[in-house]
C-alpha cells in the first residue's frame, strides 16, 4: 500500500513541475524580450545621454552578505534634526490611475538583467486572476522614472549615487535597496526595495519574484526538441555586444533553443535589399505570445513528463525565485491546475507614458 502511494505522490509532483513549466516558459519569453523602450515606437526619437549607470550586480543581497558588495559610504550622515528612517514609504509618486489586477490575484515579479550593466533590462508582473480564469502580463518600462522621497534620497547621498541619474529609473531600483538594508517579505534587501516601489506605484502587491535568463529559456526549448513555427519574415540581425546573433529565413520550419530565443527577440533586422526595418514593440510581442501557443500545443502532453527530471535541472541553473517547496504545493499546484485545465484567458498590458529629458537623461514618466 506504502508502495502504490509512493508511486502516486511521484506521479503527481511530475505532473506538477511539468505544469508549472509552462508558466516558467511563458515568462521566460517575455523575459527574452529586450524592452528598452516600452510604449510609442515614438520614444525611440529620443537618444538617451550616455550616462554613468549603477554597477551592483542583480544578486539577492541579504544581511548574511551585504558588507560583502556594499561598500562604506562616501560621505558619512551629518547631524540633522530630521529623522529620515521615520519618513513612510519609499517614493512621492501617486498610485497608478487605473486599476490593473483584482483584488485576489496571485502576482508574480518576473526579471531578466541585462548582460552588460547588470540594470533589469525587463521587468513586468504575471498576474493569476482565478475569480475571472485570467492572466495578465503587464510590461514595465525599464526606463520608467522615479520620484523618490527624501529618506531614500537622503540614503543615496550617503553613499555618492544622489546625482547620478541612473538610479532615478526603475530598472536600478534594485541596486537602492541594500543601501537602505530595506527589509520585507523576501530575503533579499534588493527585491523587497523594488517589490515596495512598484506597490506604491502601481498598487500592486507582489506576492513572488522569478528571474530568468537567456540560457534557460535556450536549454528549455532545446530540451522539448524545439518548436515548429511559421516565421512571418526573414530575420537576421547582429549584435555582437549583446551575443544575438540571429539568422533565420521566413517560412514553417522547427526553430532550435538558440534559434527560438532569436525569434522572440528580434525586433530590428535587414532585407534582402540590405536595408534595416523595424518591427516594433507591438509585432514582436505578436511573435512571442505566438511562439508560447505554439510550445504549449506542441509539447503540452502528458508524454513529456519524463522529462522533468532534467527540467527541474535547468531550471535550477537558470532561475532564481523566492516560491518555496511548500508554496508549489500549498498554492501553486492549484492555480496551475486551473490554468492549464480552464485555459484562461491571456491579456497583456503594456504601461505607456511620455518620453522626456530630465537634467539630460531620458525618462518615461507614467501617471
């Protein structure tokens, strides 16, 4: 009896990790993507100022490590009458106008960081609405501005980073919270800073955090035998600096691990004529969400479950996430029985401001 219950717990984990996969390759598109500059293809009018960036990389850092990566700061706190610690909240921003995900919904954070900078080159928020069998990809602007208060301000003169505009955007809001020690719900001093600043932002409770990156979502595709799609046009373009190299022709054809990455990605790229052509925003998330139905119909059968022993694998080099054992079965392992089973509905939201140059960096700036 002991055996066959064994038997039945194994069977079911394998179906668990086997679901859940597909959330993971969902977001890992979407991760893929490289949005610098989320919203009107107009923005890209505006050429951002080079500019010093910040250089912390995207580790979690918690108390066990942080003497070990923050360094003593440049200019010790003068005497002040004000208390800057008691100063609520971390920014002056006014929450967002609209309302973006119900009450009840499971949100998770999802990243990925740029190879060269460290910065999160994507970083948007998978929302699981059970009541309404939805989920929601909400798309951040990278380059999103934000206006900090005067205790975290205060924080980033001590340490010589106040006028260095980098930090003023989203994608390094990350790299701020060591230097507050900022504690919260994860471990990490860096996930609970930017999981704070997006609820005062957006008025969104993030409930887990998922970083992916490009090796992954590669090992993955490759690990399913890839996938079969129809190319709408020839893309090729290079990017040495970024490692994209991406040469693939128009028509049906099996795409590998590297070839799918270069799919999702591809934005920009040259004709036959030699000449260069944009896709935009838009079109690209066209291609990746076509790229994810065409994965889950491939691949979504109960046949592949033998392959989640190497999965689990890959994952585990490629991902890191705050989901404990316990939540995947506790939480998880119902919603994603929910979603595959009632095949909820898909919506993405990608959040649009202006385009502007403050003190000589760009910005987007949503209201």
């Amino acid at each position: 009896m002991r055996k066959k219950r064994n038997s039945k717990n194994k069977i079911k984990k394998s179906i668990i990790l086997w679901l859940s996969s597909f959330v993971i390759i969902a977001i890992s598109v979407f991760v893929l993507g490289k949005l610098g500059l989320l919203g009107n293809d107009k923005s890209a009018a505006i050429e951002p100022t080079p500019e010093v960036q910040p250089t912390i990389d995207p580790i979690d850092i918690t108390k066990k490590n942080v003497d070990k990566y923050i360094p003593t700061p440049t200019a010790l706190p003068t005497p002040s009458e004000i208390d800057y610690d008691s100063i609520p909240g971390l920014t002056n921003e006014k929450t967002y106008s609209k309302e973006l995900v119900s009450k009840n919904s499971k949100n998770i954070l999802f990243l990925g960081s740029d190879k060269v900078s460290g910065l999160y080159d994507t970083i948007g928020i998978l929302s699981i609405d059970k009541e309404n069998e939805k989920l929601k990809l909400i798309m951040i602007p990278r380059d999103l501005y934000i206006n900090y208060n005067e205790k975290v301000r205060h924080y980033l003169s001590i340490y010589g980073k106040a006028n260095n505009p980098g930090f003023y955007k989203i994608n390094a809001a990350h790299n701020i919270g060591p230097y507050l020690k900022y504690e919260g719900k994860f471990e990490s001093y860096s996930m609970n800073f930017l999981a704070d600043v997006i609820k005062e932002k957006f008025g969104i409770e993030i409930d887990d955090y998922v970083r992916v990156n490009t090796t992954g979502f590669v090992e993955l595709v490759d690990l399913f035998g890839g996938v079969e799609i129809d190319v709408p046009y020839d893309m090729h373009y290079e990017d040495p600096f970024q490692d994209l190299f991406i040469h693939i022709d128009k028509g049906r054809q099996r795409l590998n691990g590297k070839q799918a990455e270069g799919f999702v990605r591809f934005r920009q790229g040259y004709n036959e004529k030699g000449e260069l052509f944009q896709i935009g925003d838009i079109e690209r998330k066209n291609n990746q969400i076509k790229f994810i139905k065409a994965f889950i119909n491939q691949h979504g059968t109960i046949s592949n479950i033998d392959k989640i022993p190497e999965l689990t694998k890959t994952l585990s080099k490629n991902l890191k996430h705050s989901v404990g054992v316990g939540d995947i079965f506790t939480s998880y392992l119902g919603l994603a029985k929910e979603v595959v089973t009632k095949k909820y509905e898909i919506e993405s939201i990608t959040l649009t401001g202006q385009s502007k140059m403050l003190n000589g960096t760009y910005y987007i700036f949503i209201e």
